[in-house]
C-alpha cells in the first residue's frame, strides 16, 4: 500500500460560542476563539489517499486530479469564508473547530476518490495545533 498526500492552504474566520452560556463561561472555555467580532486562521489542509501504483503509470492517483478534487470540493468553498455563517455543508449550528471540520472536509471528498481510498484528512489551524480524521 502506498499513501500519497497533497497539501492545500486556505484561510478562513469562525468564532466558538454557545448562546446558552454566559460571555464568560464562553471565554473561559473558548478563549480568544470566542472573540465577538470573529478571528481567523490560515489552514493547511492536508489529503492523503492510499492505493497500489498503477502498473501503467505508477500513479496511486493522478495528483492533479486530486488537487482538482480537493479545489473544487473544499477549498474554493472554505477560502477566506466565515465558517460559521458560508458553507454549505457545515451542518448549522456546529461549532467550527479543526475537529469538526476535518470529519466535514471527509464527507466532502470520499465520493470523489476513485481509484484509490481516502486515508486521512490533516488539518492544521495554527503551526503547533491539528487534527486528523480517519473515517469512520
């Protein structure tokens, strides 16, 4: 099994709240993250497929394709959006964090991947904080 892996970048706000919490209980759980007046970050985003080379063109998968895929399904729709407010498939009222949105940015892809399997979904939020998903 080889795993091959692209690397895309977008940057996108979201604030963390719950309306049913007081602003401090919300500061003291979300911190800056709570900010009334958004934040943002500068994602890396990270795909890894899995498969065996094809024998022809020793590709697991053609990785422009995969860039396409990763464009067109994720990225364009997630750079520089509110999380909270501007995707679609971001169920409402979940709370924007690296972790939902790893397993979002998964449900977005697998139907796309032939050929080949989706392994991980990486998402850095900052240099020193990410998430990984794997599936279910």
């Amino acid at each position: 099994m080889v795993y091959v892996t692209r690397r895309e970048r977008f940057n996108a706000a979201h604030k963390l709240w719950v309306e049913e919490w007081s602003e401090e209980r919300n500061f003291e759980v979300f911190g800056k993250c709570a900010n009334p007046n958004w934040h943002g970050h500068n994602y890396i985003l990270f795909v890894t497929v899995k498969g065996k080379p094809d024998p022809i063109t020793g590709f697991v998968m053609d990785v422009k394709d995969l860039s396409t895929i990763v464009k067109e399904q994720v990225v364009n729709k997630l750079d520089h959006k509110n999380l909270n407010l501007d995707i679609d498939f971001l169920p409402k009222g979940i709370q924007p964090t690296t972790e939902n949105l790893v397993i979002h940015i998964w449900k977005q892809l697998e139907t796309h991947i032939k050929g080949c399997q989706l392994h991980c979904i990486k998402l850095y939020e900052t240099e020193n904080i990410y998430a990984e998903y794997f599936g279910e």
